[in-house]
C-alpha cells in the first residue's frame, strides 16, 4: 500500500552539472526548490531518496545507442564542451544526467508499485526538448520520456499521459511519442517562441495550445478547460507524467507568459482529479524549466501542495 507520503527524487550530482557562469539553468535552480521547502515547512512531510543512474536500457527504450555513446564520448575531463549552443557538459554532466533520467526510472517504480501515490523528482539537466537523437534546450536525455517508457515497457501499462505546462514546446517529446497510441501528451507553451514548434500538423496523440506572448492566467485555464480535459476524460490515463516547467510565470524573464503561483496548483489538481479517477491518482512529475529562483521554488511548493493533499 501507498505511504500517502509523496516521494522526492534528486541526487547531488545534479548540482554539480554547470555550462558556465550565468547559464541560466543553473545549480542554484535545485537549491531554491530546497529552499522554498523549508520555507513552505514541507520539506518534513515528503519521502526522500536519492535517484539512482539510469541502466543503458532504460536509455535505449527512448535513445539509439550510436546517440548515447556519443554523448558519454563528449563528456570533458576538464572545462566545458558544447553539445549545441545551448547545451554544455562540464565533467559532472554525465553523471548528472544518468541520475536525472534514473530519477524518472525509480518515481515510476514507486508509484506503479504503490509505495508512493506520487513523487518529484528535483532534477537537472532538464529533458523535454532532447529528441531521440539531439540534445537541445539545456536537455540531453529525455527524462520524461524515459519514465513513461518505464511505465509501459516495464510495468506494462497501456495508456499514460505527458502534461507538459513548460513554457517552451516539449518538441523532444513529440518527437518520440507522434502516433504512439500508448501515449497522449497536452502541452501549452509560448508561440511563436523557442524550439518554433508545436503548431504544424502534430499527431492524433498531441493535443498542443500555443499561447501568445501575454497570455495570463485565464488564457491558460481556458486552454486547459477546453483542450486538455476533454483528451484527458476521454483517454483515461493509467498514469500521469508532468513535464513540470515554470518558466511562463510572470516573474521569469526568459519568456513572456504571465503565470501565477496559484495557477500550477490549479492545474495540478484538474489533472490530478483526472488521475485519481482513471489511474489510482498515479502522478510522477519531473522539473523542466523554470529560471526565476524565488518564482520555481515557490511554484515547486504549489504543486507539492496539491500533489501531497497539503
């Protein structure tokens, strides 16, 4: 049986994951969560574990081996080397990375088995916008996909479900899922904006909402009323996966949403309403962006909330 505790996956390695000074995603993106969890006095009411590294198996369920292994050829000894212009690794990120992808791996496990009726997992590098064979957006690995492979690969579940409220377009994860009837993925993010995709013909599977630069909080309520609820009824998901982004809050300057706190906690509990009914409230949600420190840890803490009945 379930603890009813929420379970909270990161490792310390994924702080010692750095593409250089005044990279925005950054260390210091885990420890305002941590942070923001004293603050909000939850840290005590949360099952904590470390993540473990992912198995080359749980990498090849999502990634081709050729991909893989250029990527651990990458990694420096010293200094920093450029996966693209906007993805670095430093000698700690492969580590950092294999635990993050593993954080994944061990909160499905968790939850499917029903120790857990949900968990987090603080995570870096991020992994929505790493297609099967491209690393891009600050991603290497796709952690969000891995997990869900998890689910149906290894547990074998037949229908989960990618709510990606990032405010870039998980292009990574359409990338791998488009047509794979085991999965439906909602998502709104910001558009026209980084990766530029989203909007040209997406699959059955993909239920996508641009937003307009502006967009505030009943422009996304009603993007998740009308668009992403009736998918998600009508698809009974087994299992939820949050690609938990932050970054369309007003406070972050990386884009021009115009989120609030109560919003994410919003749009937990519609979600999680859904699941609860459909999928014995099974959630594992995975950070992906969000780059206002004050702003991601009090969200982080909001969502927590909702998934913990706080």
């Amino acid at each position: 049986m379930a603890t009813g505790m929420t379970a909270f996956i990161s490792h310390v390695d994924c702080t010692k994951h750095d593409m250089g000074a005044y990279h925005p995603e950054c260390p210091a993106r885990l420890s305002a969560i941590e942070d923001s969890l004293i603050a909000g006095r939850i840290g005590d009411l949360l099952a904590r574990y470390e993540a473990p590294r992912a198995a080359m198996e749980h990498l090849l369920r999502v990634h081709p081996r050729p991909y893989i292994e250029a990527v651990e050829a990458t990694a420096p000894s010293r200094g920093i080397v450029h996966l693209d212009p906007d993805t670095a690794m430093c000698p700690s990120t492969w580590a950092a990375a294999l635990h993050a992808a593993g954080a994944g791996v061990l909160a499905t496990d968790l939850v499917v088995s029903g120790k857990h009726p949900n968990a987090f997992c603080s995570v870096r590098p991020p992994g929505h916008h790493a297609t099967r064979t491209r690393s891009m957006g600050f991603c290497i690995f796709n952690n969000i996909a891995i997990a869900a492979m998890h689910a149906i690969e290894a547990h074998g579940l037949e229908r989960v479900a990618i709510v990606d409220f990032d405010v870039h377009h998980g292009n990574g994860t359409e990338d791998i899922f488009s047509d794979d009837g085991r999965v439906l993925m909602v998502s709104t993010f910001q558009h026209p904006f980084y990766p530029y995709s989203g909007t040209d013909d997406p699959a059955a599977n993909m239920v996508n909402v641009p937003l307009a630069a502006g967009t505030g909080s009943d422009g996304f309520r009603a993007a998740v009323e009308q668009a992403w609820m009736p998918a998600l009824e009508a698809f009974r998901p087994e299992m939820v996966f949050f690609s938990a982004g932050f970054d369309a809050h007003i406070e972050d300057d990386m884009a021009m949403l115009r989120f609030v706190d109560s919003d994410y906690a919003w749009v937990t509990a519609k979600v999680k309403d859904v699941v609860d009914r459909t999928g014995q409230g099974r959630v594992v949600s995975m950070l992906e962006g969000g780059y206002s420190l004050p702003a991601l840890g009090r969200c982080v803490v909001q969502h927590l909330k909702v998934l913990s009945g706080l």
